[in-house]
C-alpha cells in the first residue's frame, strides 16, 4: 500500500476521456509504462469521471484495478465491498460496493430534465437511443449501452449553448446544476463536485495509512476543475490539437501531449520529482 521509498504515500486521481483515455478513439496504451510503474509500487490509482459506473468497471477489469472509483463527476464513491478501512458509517452496499452517494438519483435528475425540455430545446442521454450516443461519441454498442445507464447525471446536448446560463440559472434554483465536460454538459446535483469526492477519498486514504498523503491529479477540461484545485500536483492534459482550455489553478502542470501519451509523461515527471 505504501510506496517503496522514504516519501509519503501517493495517491493518483485520474479522468478519462481525454486524459489517461485519447480523445478519439479511447486508447490507453500510451500510458502502460506508468501504469505499471504504479502498480508495482502498488500506487491507488482513483478514476474520477464522468463516465458511468458500468463503464468504468469494465475499464478497471482490463487494467486489473481494484482500487475506490468516483463516477459521474463526483455523484458516487465505489469502494470493495471488503474494502480495509472501516470508516464508511454513510456507504450503503450496492451490487457488490460499498457506495458513499454524493449525487441525486438519476430518477429525480431525469425528472427535472424533463421539466427544463418544456423551456429548452435540450437532448439528454435519456432521450437518445443507443445509435445516437455512439454516433455522437464514437463508443461501440456495447460501450454506449452502458454510457447510458445513468446513476447520478444526465449528459445533454442544446441545440443553442445560447441558453446555458439560463438553464444552469434555473437548475441551481431547484437544487441542480449544469457543468461541462469535453463533449457533453451534464445535469447533476447541486451539492455533487468532483473536488468534494476527491477530498473525501483523500481524507480515508489518510485515516487509513495514519499519515498525509500526495495528491497527485490529472484531467483535461473545466469539468475537472474542482479534482484539480484540491490535489497538491493538478495535471492538465491539452486537447488534441495541442491547446489547453483556460485554467486557473496554481502550480498546474501541464502535460506535453494529448491523451495517453502526455498522461504518461506528466505522470512520470511528478512521480520523479518526489521521489
């Protein structure tokens, strides 16, 4: 669990599409060298993203990954159900996890969707087809399938960004709020943020190894600002044009490529530098 050197014990928060995933066609392999550094120094490597839980286990089964995972931008915190630590006093079992639930269910998050479509011309997950979400982000069939299957968020798509003060004005006004990810805006919870999540593992990391720790995260848009803002070593990855979205966060480290490929590099460079 710790690292085999006299530092303190890191942890690695990581998005992934468009960070530790490429932006087009969802590889990884770029980033293998460091993913197997990690796992030799037994290094927790924490997923925090947009994405569903569904996806992101069939992501952490190719990787051999049994570390927590946080899903759909901080709505739930999935940890073994034997998990070691012992502090999870507000987890519920859930097929298999421990779930600490940060977000609001999906059926009272698709509710008010539904509400805003009557003022808005807006397209959420809930309203496509399995073809329509592959076609608008490259996924097989199996992938959107699963991309679909919602626990805390709705992924939507206006047809005029014109309206998204005005929506995400309304949604805060009923408890709801609208951030952007790298392909979607998303409908989630007023209280949940990637950062609340990421300090609350980092916080359960602590207890259980009895000492600080290093943060260290790496993500790639504004939707992954809150991670970023509250880990000692933020990452940020450029899109695959080379340029990076505007980020305002001390010390951000930004990665010299796109994709898998700057993951791995920035990652590396940060794991050098504290050794």
């Amino acid at each position: 669990m710790f690292r085999k050197n006299k530092t303190l014990p890191v942890v690695i928060f990581t998005d992934l599409d468009g960070t530790l995933l490429n932006y087009y066609d969802y590889s990884y392999r770029d980033a293998l060298p460091i993913i197997a550094r990690i796992r030799e120094q037994s290094i927790p490597l924490i997923i925090c993203t947009s994405k569903t839980r569904h996806e992101v286990l069939d992501f952490r089964k190719e990787l051999n990954i049994e570390d927590p995972f946080i899903t759909e931008n901080g709505g739930g915190i999935f940890f073994q159900k034997n998990h070691e630590h012992e502090v999870f006093n507000e987890s519920d079992y859930y097929e298999g996890y421990r779930l600490i639930r940060l977000g609001k269910y999906y059926s009272e998050i698709r509710a008010f969707f539904i509400e805003l479509k009557k003022s808005f011309a807006i397209t959420g997950f809930g309203d496509m087809g399995v073809s329509a979400i592959q076609n608008l982000t490259g996924l097989s069939m199996d992938q959107a399938t699963k991309a679909k299957r919602r626990e805390f968020t709705e992924p939507f798509i206006f047809e005029s960004e014109q309206d998204v003060f005005l929506v995400d004005q309304m949604a805060r006004q009923k408890g709801f709020k609208v951030v952007q990810g790298g392909r979607f805006y998303h409908l989630i919870g007023s209280e949940q943020d990637k950062s609340v999540a990421v300090e609350r593992v980092i916080q359960i990391y602590e207890n259980m190894f009895q000492s600080k720790i290093i943060s260290i995260g790496a993500g790639d848009s504004m939707n992954d600002y809150g991670m970023l803002k509250v880990v000692q070593y933020p990452v940020f990855i450029p899109h695959p044009d080379g340029k990076f979205e505007s980020m305002d966060i001390p010390n951000l480290i930004k990665a010299p490529y796109a994709g898998s490929k700057g993951w791995n590099a920035a990652i590396e460079m940060v794991l050098n530098s504290i050794k």
